[in-house]
C-alpha cells in the first residue's frame, strides 16, 4: 500500500456538493500531512500519455549534436533543452544524472507577457513532437486549475482565488530523461533531494520506484503511483502563500539498483506557475497567534529568480 494517499478529481467536477466537499477535505489533508496526493479522474487521455511518451523517446534518442542546438543560451534553461548534468539541487554541487527538455506557457490575449516569456523551441526532427507537448500542458494546465480551486476551498478563499494569476502563468512542462547509469556516480543521484519552487506539481511517470517523500519523521518513503495517476505535490510559492500550513515536502528521485543500471527513466512534472506579479504573502486566514507569520512579503517572480540562481541555471 502506498504511502501517498489517493484521491479522484471526478468527485470535486461531479455537480455533487457532498462529493465535492469530500474532495477538497481529502486533499487538504494530504496536502497537510505528506504534502503529496496520486490523483485520478483527470484531463489527459491515454492515448495522449501514449503519444507525448513516444515523441520524447524519439527527442532523447536524436544524436547529442542535434539536441545541443536545441540549448538556448541566456534564459536560465527555461525553454528548450537543458543537457545533462547541468541543473543541481539547491545547496549542491554535483548536477543531477538528467537532460530535459521545457514547454512554455502559450500566451493567450497579453502582449506584455508574450514579451516576458521565452518563446517555445520548436523541433524541427519530429513532425508531432511540439503539437503533442502543447496538448499535454494544456490539459495539464486545465487539472491543475481544479486542483488549485479545492486548495482554495479548503484555505477559505473563494473558489476561483487562484485563476486570474494561473492564466497565462509562467507554468513549465518538463519531459526528463534519466539517461542508464555506465559507472559507479561518486556522489551524484538522478534528481538530489529538492523542493518544487512553484505552486503545485503534477508528475507524470512516478509508476516505478525511484521517487521518495520525506515524510514529517524525517523517513523516506516511495512515492509510487497506478499508471492512471498523477502525483501531485506542493511547492515553495503554495507553502509560503498558506504561512506552511500546506506542506512543500523534500523528495528525491534516487539511483536504480545496480541490475537496473541498463535503464533509462522517463518522468515529465508539470510546475504549475503564476504570473510574475502574484503576491506570495502569507495569507490572513493562515496567521494567527499560534502560527504567526513566516514569511517575507515577495511576489513569485521574484521569488522564482531567486530560486533559479539556487539552482546555478542563471547567474547572480
């Protein structure tokens, strides 16, 4: 039995008050406790997961050469291709074992975000490859928005709070390939144990071992889900706006057992982002003589600068 409690976002879209209010008080809780949730009921398709599995294989597997040309100097990794070993947990040296790959916001009725935004990279090798992301964000975007209209339920704001600072937010897909492991890694694992800068994530591709949660015993536990689920945890910016009423949990994404060193490992998070001009101040309702503020008034996109020097992607 999994660590990670379950819930279903059918529930919280069923028309049912009763069902609905169940939804939010379970996630809630999960949020809470584990800060990790494996969602199901949500918008993507199979055949979708199938598709958007198929053109990253075929994207990781084009020769060295044509994806370094992918790697767009000068925004912080934030589109495109970022190759291996370049991104490392804060407060480490050693780059994680993974190359990746990012999808962007597409920016809708807004000319000053268009500006603040990269552009998406488009693959010119693969036909489908950036019509099968842009559908992947889109529906991702789509059950994150649900995800964030519980949590504002369940914080006693008004249901919608979140959607005017998540449309045309600053959200990334990222499609990570954990290349197999050819020699001993002295101290580096695929992804060192981190927290999420953003609001919420859902992973895709957590259906084997290798993510871990570290529980409020200081334990880590895996953090597996049904192929039919997403795992969604919360990040930094949702912490600090709840004064860490809701949990941002440290995971990691570990080694293989040696006889697994052959494999490679797909995973593609989903970091849901706001607009750059949201404000991350703790919120009035989550302040109160047993849990005073925590937190510096920021918005996120300072926040998130601050976090991507951290990360050694863009430089101080």
């Amino acid at each position: 039995m999994s660590a990670i409690p379950s819930v279903d976002l059918r529930d919280f879209v069923s028309g049912d008050p009763e069902r609905k209010a169940k939804f939010v008080r379970e996630i809630g809780a999960a949020f809470e406790s584990i800060g990790f949730v494996a969602l199901s009921g949500h918008f993507l398709s199979d055949q979708l997961v199938e598709d958007l599995y198929e053109q990253i294989k075929q994207f990781f597997a084009l020769p060295q050469e044509i994806k370094d040309s992918y790697e767009i100097e000068g925004i912080g990794g934030q589109r495109g291709y970022t190759s291996f070993g370049k991104e490392h947990a804060k407060g480490r040296k050693e780059g994680d074992l993974k190359e990746f790959w990012h999808f962007g916001q597409y920016v809708e009725n807004n000319p000053d975000l268009e500006a603040e935004y990269p552009d998406n990279v488009t693959v010119s090798e693969l036909a489908d490859f950036n019509e099968v992301g842009k559908e992947t964000y889109k529906m991702l975007e789509k059950t994150a928005q649900y995800v964030l209209r519980a949590l504002a339920l369940h914080l006693g704001l008004e249901e919608t709070y979140f959607d005017k600072y998540i449309y045309n937010g600053n959200s990334i897909l990222r499609p990570i390939h954990y290349p197999p492991i050819t020699s001993e890694p002295e101290k580096a694992v695929r992804a060192a144990a981190h927290g999420d800068i953003n609001l919420i994530t859902l992973l895709m591709g957590a259906h084997g071992k290798g993510l871990q949660v570290q529980n409020h015993e200081g334990e880590w536990v895996d953090a597996i889900a049904r192929p039919d689920q997403l795992m969604i945890n919360v990040g930094d910016m949702l912490s600090r706006l709840a004064n860490n009423s809701l949990k941002s949990t440290i995971h990691k994404v570990v080694n293989p057992p040696r006889e697994m060193w052959g494999t490679s490992r797909y995973s593609i998070p989903f970091f849901m982002h706001p607009i750059s001009d949201m404000p991350l101040n703790c919120l009035e309702n989550c302040i109160d003589d047993a849990h005073p503020k925590l937190y510096e008034d920021i918005t996120a996109g300072k926040f998130l600068h601050e976090r991507l020097i951290d990360l050694g992607l863009i430089k101080k």
